[in-house]
C-alpha cells in the first residue's frame, strides 16, 4: 500500500480493544440445576476506557469480571486481554483487583499493606511498579498520609477502602477490575469516593472495569455503561457518557446528568421485562 494514511501493523495494535469478550457463556451448576450466569456475550473495552458493568444482583457482573481476569473460565466463547488468555495475563500481573470489602491484612500497617503487593509484583510485572515514594504520593491524594503508621482497624470502613484503591493503582497494572468496591460504604461516603476514584484514575491512566448496581455511580464515573439484564445474564445495551472530564460534583445537578440517569434507569427497567 502507498497511502500514507494506511494503518500500520504497530497502529492496528494500539488501536485494538484492549479486552475482547466474544460469545462468552457461562453455566454454573447448583443443585443439580444449570444456571446461565452468563449467556453469548460480547464486549469490547479500549486502552484507558472507563467502562461500567451495570445491573441487578445476578446478571452476571461478577462472573464477567471475574473471568476477564482469568479467576473463572468461559463455559463457551473467548477472551483476550492485550492478545493474551486471561490467565497469562493474570500470571503477566496485568491485573489489579478492587474487591467489595477493602481485605487488608489486619496485622501490617496502611502502607505495609499496599507495599506488601507491590513488592509481591515487581519483577514479576511487565509493566512497572509504582516505586515507595509514589506510593506515599497517592496515598496523600486519597488524605491517608497521616494514617500510612495506623492498622486497618484504626480506620473507618470509607478509610479502609481509600487505601484499597491506593493498593490497586499503586501496582502500575494496565487494568483495574473493581467488584462493587463502594457498595458497603454509607451513601455519603460512598458519594465522596467517586471523586476519589476519578482524581487518583486521572493521575494513573489505566483501563478501569467497574462493577456496580447504582445508576449514579455508573453514569458519573464511566466513558461507557454496558446494562446487563438476569437470567440468563446478558448485555441488554451499551451508552456512551458523553459529560466532559474532569467530572465534579455539580455536574450531578445538571439536565445532561438527569437524561444520562433517566436513558439507564428506562434500559434497566426495560432489561427486566418490566
Ligand atoms: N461459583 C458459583 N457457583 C454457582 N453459581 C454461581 C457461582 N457464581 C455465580 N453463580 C450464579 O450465577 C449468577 C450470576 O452471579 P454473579 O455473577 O455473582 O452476579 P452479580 O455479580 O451480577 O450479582 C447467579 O445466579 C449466581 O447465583
Ligand atoms: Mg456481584
């Protein structure tokens, strides 16, 4: 080809999704019984996308996520991250994991605890790792610099959960899957913590695949909303969040918000027969 436009080998890669879902299925057993936890889905997620899993309890979300992240296989269907299987890109540390409840071990302080993985991943990663005194810089975004000393039980739930975040940013891993992390947190923490999330996302760039039942939270955090419906868990639609970035808290307040809310909320309802 002489158009020097065309698109080069090096250009089709770094223009590929960086995590493609295609026909995956999944059925569990239970009592004897098939569950499709999953049926036929397809998703594709870019480099440094911000995209949410939205949907009721049981539609699958965490069983996505989890076989994203190589921690359950597909029944049928296939699933690549940065061309590789989930589970090579598991054993690559590609992955970060933001799980509901923070999980800190209870016996090393804040900062023992966030460094205890990034020590476990460097050299291990091909990406790098975020060295000590980066790691004291987001733990000063996220106001924990004073408790770095302070032991998990010392912490409030919200606290807790900061320093969760900071643990997964801090490993450099070109993509965070974050399971509810906010769902055990009171509604005003809970509020405080998307602007949280979204301050420490701008600083790190990865790819961020969020997990949540809240239509607020999909809609003010995401770049893009996949709607999932039960039963058999599926894709029931796909919007794109078109408010500018940075997001603040205003913008909750603004017509644009309210109409994003309304489209999600209809689609759910939709996706539920109802
Ligand atoms: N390990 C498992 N064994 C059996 N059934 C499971 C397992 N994990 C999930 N399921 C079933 O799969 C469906 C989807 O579950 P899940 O992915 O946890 O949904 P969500 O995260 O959206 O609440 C549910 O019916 C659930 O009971
Ligand atoms: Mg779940």
């Amino acid at each position: 080809m002489t158009n020097s436009h065309a698109t080069t080998g090096s250009d089709a890669v770094a223009n590929a999704p960086l995590v493609e879902v295609r026909g995956v299925s999944k059925t569990f057993r239970q009592r004897g019984q098939a569950v499709d936890a999953l049926r036929d889905v397809d998703l594709s997620i870019g480099r440094g996308e911000f995209v949410s899993l939205l949907g009721p309890s049981g539609c699958g979300k965490s069983t996505l996520l989890r076989i994203i992240g190589g921690l359950h296989g597909p029944s049928t269907g296939t699933v690549t991250v940065d061309g590789l299987d989930p589970d090579a890109a598991r054993a690559g540390k590609q992955f970060g994991l933001v799980p509901q409840s923070p999980a800190l071990l209870p016996w090393r302080t804040v900062a023992q605890n966030v460094r205890f993985l990034t020590s476990l991943h460097r050299g291990r990663a091909a990406h790098s790792v975020m060295s000590d005194p980066e790691i004291d810089g987001l733990l000063e975004a996220v106001g924990l610099s004073a408790f770095a000393g302070s032991y998990p039980h010392e912490l409030s739930g919200g606290m807790q959960q900061r320093a969760s975040l900071v643990r997964a940013f801090s490993l450099g891993a070109p993509i965070l899957l974050m399971d509810e992390p906010f769902a055990a947190l009171d509604e005003i923490t809970r509020a405080d913590m998307r602007y949280l999330l979204l301050d420490l996302w701008s600083r790190i760039n990865t790819t961020v695949v969020f997990v949540t039942h809240s239509v607020t939270e999909a809609a003010i955090l995401s770049d893009r909303v996949v709607v999932m419906a039960a039963r058999p868990g599926r894709v029931a639609a796909e919007h794109r969040i078109d408010l500018p970035r940075p997001r603040t808290p205003e913008m909750e307040d603004s017509p644009e918000f309210h109409e994003t809310v309304r489209v999600l909320r209809a689609d759910l309802r939709e996706s539920h027969g109802r």
